[in-house]
C-alpha cells in the first residue's frame, strides 16, 4: 500500500497561486473594468463568511462551496492587482494629463548611457507646462538624445 502526499499538502498556497495567476492571465488578456472585479470578490468573500457559518457536517458535505469561493477570491484579487499596477488605470498618468503640445521639466535619474546612435537615459518628470501654467505630476520616463545633438558647435560656424 503506496501512501501519496500530494504537493499541496506541503506546500498548500499552490493551491491559490494557481487562481491568482488566472486572474492576473484573465486581466492582462481580457480586461474587466474594477468595478466587476471588485463585486466578484465581494461575492467570493460573502461565500466564505457564510460558508464557515455551517455546521461541520455541512461544511464536510459542501467542502466544494467553500474551494469555489476562494478560487473567485483570489482570481478577482490577482485581477486587482494587474488593474491597480497598470499605468493607463492611475490618475497620475502623465498621458491622460498632458495635452498634445506641451513642455516637461524632467530630472535625470541616472547618468546617460551611451547607444549606437544616441544616448539612453531614465528620467523623473515633476511638472509639465501649458500656457506657462505649471501642472505637477510623477512619471518615470525613458528619454534618448541623439548623438549629434549633443555636440558643440564647429568653430567656423558661429
């Protein structure tokens, strides 16, 4: 007689990692708004809160009730956590506040980095200009200047 120990009964958030890893796969492909999101986990965590209502012969005959609740839970959590971390979701977004035409003040972050063609740098933008009003923000921006754009004039061309 072979005795099977299953991998979640040693390690038992296996078994949620999976559901939060849908709901961060369901989110990134086919996203819902936060609002659903948030009703599926309050759905989820009302199921639990009346599942351990139950007597422990009804919470041993319905165990399924209680696993499908915290399946919803953290698929709606993993969900959450890819809509709260994506940019186009912050009011923050430098996009969203920014009209077409307008001017940064930015601060670089770390020292320009030398390219083929150009240089890369990581930047910190802490305002944007419109109309000389100043409209703050924060943003993490990727800038690259062009090599030729950076070097001084020739001496002849003054």
């Amino acid at each position: 007689m072979s005795r099977e120990i299953y991998i979640w009964k040693k390690a038992p958030f296996i078994r949620i990692l999976f559901p939060l890893i849908n709901g961060i796969m369901l989110q990134w492909y086919a996203p819902l708004s936060r609002v659903t999101w948030f009703t599926i986990l309050a759905i989820g965590i009302l199921l639990i809160i009346s599942f351990s209502s139950f007597s422990v012969f009804q919470k041993f005959r319905y165990k399924i009730l209680g696993g499908i609740a915290t399946l919803i839970s953290f698929t709606a959590l993993g969900a959450l956590l890819v809509w709260f971390q994506d940019i186009r979701n912050s009011d923050h977004a430098l996009a969203k506040k920014q009209p077409e035409h307008s001017t940064f003040i930015a601060t670089l972050s770390e020292t320009p980095v030398e390219k083929t063609k150009s240089f890369k740098a990581n930047a910190m933008v802490s305002c944007f200009l419109v109309d000389n009003n100043r409209f703050p923000t924060t943003a993490k921006i990727i800038i690259y200047f062009r090599k030729d754009s950076l070097l001084p004039p020739a001496n002849g061309s003054r």
